[in-house]
C-alpha cells in the first residue's frame, strides 16, 4: 500500500540548496529522506573500487543491483558500500562528475528505480533529486523544483568546499556546474526537467529560510494535517 504513503519532491540542478532544504522538511515533518543522488555516486564509486568498465553495462547493473549499502538517513551523513566507509569518496567533485556520467546510462537507472521507491516508508517521504517528480515518484503530493543561475551555484558550491578545507578554483567549479547541467538536461532518459505539476522555485536571491518558509506554505496546503 505504498500509494498511500505520501511524499514531497525535492528536484533541480546542483548547488539550489536542495539536499539542505530536504534534511530540513524531513526533520521538522519526521519524515524519511532519500538522497537519490547519492545512490549514483555509490555506484560511481562502486565502478572505480571494482574496476568495472562502465560501458560494460551488464555488470554494472549486476552491481548496482547487488551492492550493500547504507545510509545514517541524514543528508551528508555516513555511507557504507559492502560494509566501507566512503562517504568521503561519495561528496567529492570527481564522483559527482562520474556519477553524472553513469546516471545517463537508462539500463542502470531502471535498476535503482525500486531501490529508491523502497525508501517510500510511512510517515512519509522526502525525495531528493533529478527526476524525483517526473519519473520516481510521479504520484507526489507535492513537487518542487529549485533553480538558481549557474553563477550563484557555482559560488555556493564554492564556500562549501572552502569551509571544508578544499581548495577549489571558482572558474573551474563554474565550467564543472555547467557541463554536468547540460548532461543531466540532455540526456535521453529521465533528463532533469521540472514535473509538469511541479512548482519552480528560483533560489538565485533567497536565503535558505527563505526558501524553506516558501516550501514550507506549500506543505500546508497540501499536507494540512501534518505539524508543518
Ligand atoms: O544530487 P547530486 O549532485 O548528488 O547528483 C550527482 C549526479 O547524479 C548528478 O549530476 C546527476 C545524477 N542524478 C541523477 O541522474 N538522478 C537523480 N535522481 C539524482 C542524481
């Protein structure tokens, strides 16, 4: 019966502030997270761990249809594949990178549908990614797609990794930001566009509260029986 578990998704490009505004729906409303972005970094560094050609898809599939992996439940949290610590290894650039790449393939995709609508557990679920809206979850209470321009993603995403002791170049990010947006926009399968139902949200000006005071009106008219 899980069509009568209800979920709100969370979809748009890197660096709108998505995962944050998920971890924090998902703790004021008590409700599970899925970071469904980072099921596809686990597999890009379940290919680079294995040494599995990505182009051999039949493998790649079996992998990421047999991996072990778990999460604490909290955005930036632990992650374990087959037991491993790698949550370090998941939020670098280079597997965001190699995780966009594997995203385009459509077999691998299929593969981690039901591994994401396994996460649809009661009280409710926050869905946290690319095609959340369109494809995984078509049948949400709520869709919400973020935006910004690639130049505030960019310096966003910039702060992040300075605060965290990376040392990264902004033009470099930029140019990473853009050519990932325009994979994960074009490719054939599940690209990333907003539900047609979905309501868009440009975070370009706002702050996190704002935007969370936004989603947050947006819950109550939907779900008005939650303690939003
Ligand atoms: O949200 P993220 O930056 O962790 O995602 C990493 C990559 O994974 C992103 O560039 C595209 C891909 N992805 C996807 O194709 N579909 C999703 N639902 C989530 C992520």
């Amino acid at each position: 019966m899980s069509g009568a578990i209800p979920v709100i998704t969370i979809d748009g490009p890197s660096g709108t502030g998505k995962g944050t505004i998920s971890q924090k729906l998902a703790d004021v409303l008590s409700w599970h997270l899925l970071d469904s972005g980072a099921l596809y970094r686990i597999v890009a560094v379940g290919v680079e761990k294995k040494k599995i050609k990505s182009i051999n898809i039949k493998e790649l599939c079996e992998f990421a249809t047999s991996m072990d992996v778990s999460f604490s439940g909290e955005f930036d949290g632990s992650i374990t594949l087959d037991g491993v610590e790698i949550s370090g290894q998941v939020r670098l650039e280079e597997t965001a990178d190699a995780a966009s790449k594997v995203a385009a393939i459509p077999e691998l995709r299929q593969v981690l549908l039901q591994r994401q609508r396994d996460f649809r557990r009661a009280p409710g679920l926050i869905a946290d990614g690319r095609d959340m809206g369109t494809v995984v979850f078509p049948d949400a209470g709520l869709k919400i797609f973020l935006t910004a321009s690639p130049e505030e993603r960019a310096q966003r995403r910039y702060k992040q990794l300075i605060n965290k002791g990376v040392s990264v170049n902004l033009r470099a990010l930029l140019q990473d930001i853009a050519s990932r947006d325009e994979r994960d926009a074009n490719r054939t399968v599940s690209p990333l566009r907003p539900a047609q139902d979905a309501v868009v949200i440009d975070t370009t000006t706002l702050t996190i509260e704002q935007v969370l005071d936004t989603v947050l009106e947006k819950v109550r008219e939907r779900f008005p029986e939650t303690k939003a």
